[in-house]
C-alpha cells in the first residue's frame, strides 16, 4: 500500500518532503487585541497554514474575520471571495466579485454571546505565497458554536498581488480578539 502525506500520494521514500514548520504564535493576553500578525516571515516555503482557536468581543451571535497582507488596504486587490457555509439544516453559498474594505473576509468566530469557554476553530492556507509571478489564493475551513447552534465553513479569497507576502494580518470586522484567542503560523515544505 502506498502511505498518503497531506493529501498527496507519495511513495515510502519521499513521504517526509512534504512537512509543517512552526513560524510563530500569538496568544492573545489580558484585555484583548484589536488583530494578531506574523511579520517578517521567510520566503523559505512552499505554502503558509494559519492555524486558529480564537473569539472575538462582539455582542452578536457571530462575527466575520479578515485578513489583510503586507499592511495592504486596497480594496480592488481583494477579490474573488467565495464561500459555503452549513449550520447543521441549511446550506448556503455566495461570492463576492469586488473587494471588502481592503481585506479577504475567511470565516465566522464566536463573539461574546458564546459561553466564555467556547472558541472557534480553523486552519487556512496561502498557497504560493512566495511566488513573485502569481496572484496569492487563500483557503480557509474554519467552525463554530453559537451556544448550542454552529456553523462550518469553506472559504477561498485572492490577494491581486505578486509580491511575497511578508506580513499578515488577522482581526475579527466588529470585535476585538478575545483573551486567549491562538494562532498559529506554519510553514509548508515541499509540493
């Protein structure tokens, strides 16, 4: 049988040339954080994972979370952000064609009406995100509660840009990161 490594298949010899390396975490300490950001970030990999536990201080049953890159707020080099969010009864799917406030909208995160305990989970990726002759694609597949219901969702967003990325920033539209929210930056080796 032939061993499976992130998704691609792979034979026994080669099954290590694909493998996560830790970059940088954010915890975010007492009184909360308006975003979390990873500079300087080596153009060393193949791909970038963000990883993250984390909830924002809105008062509403939920709130979107953005990234931006390399502190770039231009709004026409966001674009192409498409979605699938299920909340356990109802499936829904949209795209937005033009860019939102200088910023990729990834997901949804708990806010303060969530039980103090309860964080969202989600992981994304930016593929190629050193690659100087093409457009950056961001992926994202991110959870959750809202005090008994939830939501999952799958995002993907493009950055107009071929610069590096270098920098990126995380912050929730209408909250601040509540205390303890994590994110972890990662990465990716080989293909």
């Amino acid at each position: 049988m032939t061993p499976i490594s992130l998704g691609i298949f792979a034979s026994a010899t080669n099954v290590a040339s694909t493998s996560f390396e830790s970059i940088a975490t954010v915890t975010v300490g007492s009184g909360g954080a308006t975003s979390a950001e990873f500079t300087s970030i080596p153009a060393t990999y193949s791909h970038l994972q963000v990883r993250l536990l984390a909830r924002d201080t809105r008062n509403a049953s939920g709130d979107n979370f953005s990234i931006q890159f390399n502190s770039d707020t231009t709004a026409a080099n966001y674009v192409s952000y498409h979605w699938i969010l299920g909340d356990g009864s109802t499936v829904t799917a949209g795209a937005l064609a033009a860019g939102v406030q200088g910023q990729i909208v990834i997901g949804e995160v708990s806010t303060a009406q969530t039980s103090a305990s309860i964080f969202s989970a989600g992981v994304f990726d930016i593929l190629d995100y050193a690659n100087t002759n093409k457009y950056k694609t961001v992926r994202n597949l991110n959870g959750l509660d809202k005090n008994g219901s939830g939501a999952l969702t799958y995002s993907s967003g493009l950055w107009l840009s071929t610069n590096a990325i270098t920098s990126i920033k995380i912050f929730g539209n209408n909250g601040n990161w509540a205390q303890y929210s994590h994110f972890a930056l990662y990465g990716i080796k080989g293909a």
